[in-house]
C-alpha cells in the first residue's frame, strides 16, 4: 500500500502553527511512516504537486501569492485543511484590515518610517501585492476541515492528522478539527 501524501504550507501568518507541528517530537518519526511529506516550508519544496491527499494550510490569504497558492493547493488537494486561528479567521493577519488602503500602509512602513531608504520594494518576489483585505481560507478557497487555535497544540494536530490519514473522522472530536 502506497502512503499517503501530505503537505503543510504557510500564507499570512507567524508560523507558529508549524512550530507547533514539529513540537509532536517523536511522532513525526510515526508520521514519516505514513505519509510522505511532499510540500511544506519545513521540506523547502517550491512547488506545490498534484495528488496530495491531506494540506494543513497555516495564515490568511493576505496578497495576490497567497490566493495562487490557496487555489493551486485546492486544485491539487483531496482535503484541504484551515490550519490555526489565521487560516480559520483571519486572526492577527486580519488586524491590518481597519487600516485601509494596503499601498498607504507599505508607505508608512518604507517611506514613512526613519530608519528605511523611502523606497518600497518594488522587485518581485519582495513584497508580493497586498490584497485590499485580509481573508480567512475558506473565503477564497473551498475548505474541507478546521483546525483551530493560535496555534493549535501539538496534541490536537497529531490527533486530527492521524484521524485524517486513517479515514476515520468519527476518531476526531469537536474541540480537535471541525468540518466544513
């Protein structure tokens, strides 16, 4: 029997649901049995690959890479997975929202600020566009399952993926991952 493949990918965020991840220690070595990691920031993988059966998506959909992203993974993912209170509401991502006008706060943070040149990156790759708002996942994608907290601990997460890689739901209660 082939394992399943599993990815992780972080949006708009702090990562802290990644840390929170590699804090399940020995079980990673379990989950190295099982699944087979084939996108993730730790994995440093560039692209996102077809087939992936479970993705934990950490953040909010914040600029115009993070909705690619978020639809590339959705096209490409059996179950998609909003992963941490960022994914699920848009959490300390989303604070920016009241401030307005996405180009009025790059101004304030790279012309406007005393210890910047007074230039805002404008190579690609740098400060990819900010989208007018941030938003949750499930808003731009279609979401399967939510697993929230800020960040989930490491016992829910290791609960939830082995329910998730077992197909069997009924293993995952109410306070571990909700379904959408």
């Amino acid at each position: 029997m082939s394992k399943a493949r599993l990815a992780t990918a972080w949006l708009g965020g702090c990562s802290g649901c990644h840390m929170s991840f590699l804090d399940m220690d020995e079980w990673l070595f379990e989950l190295a049995d099982l699944a087979d990691l084939v996108y993730s920031p730790i994995a440093d993988v560039k692209v996102f690959p077809p087939d992936v059966d479970i993705t934990l998506v950490e953040g909010a959909v914040a600029n115009e890479d993070n909705v690619e992203l978020a639809r590339e993974i959705r096209a490409n993912s059996k179950v998609v997975v909003s992963f941490g209170d960022c994914a699920v509401t848009g959490n300390v991502t989303a604070m920016r929202n009241p401030l307005g006008d996405p180009l009025g706060i790059l101004e304030a943070v790279y012309v406007n600020a005393p210890d910047r040149n007074g230039v805002i990156p404008a190579e690609p790759g740098i400060v990819p566009p900010l989208l007018p708002q941030v938003q949750p996942l499930h808003k731009v994608i279609k979401v399967d399952a939510y697993l929230p907290g800020c960040p989930p601990p490491a016992d829910r997460i290791q609960r939830a993926v082995e329910a998730l890689l077992a197909g069997d739901p009924s293993r995952i209660t109410g306070e571990d991952i909700r379904f959408g």
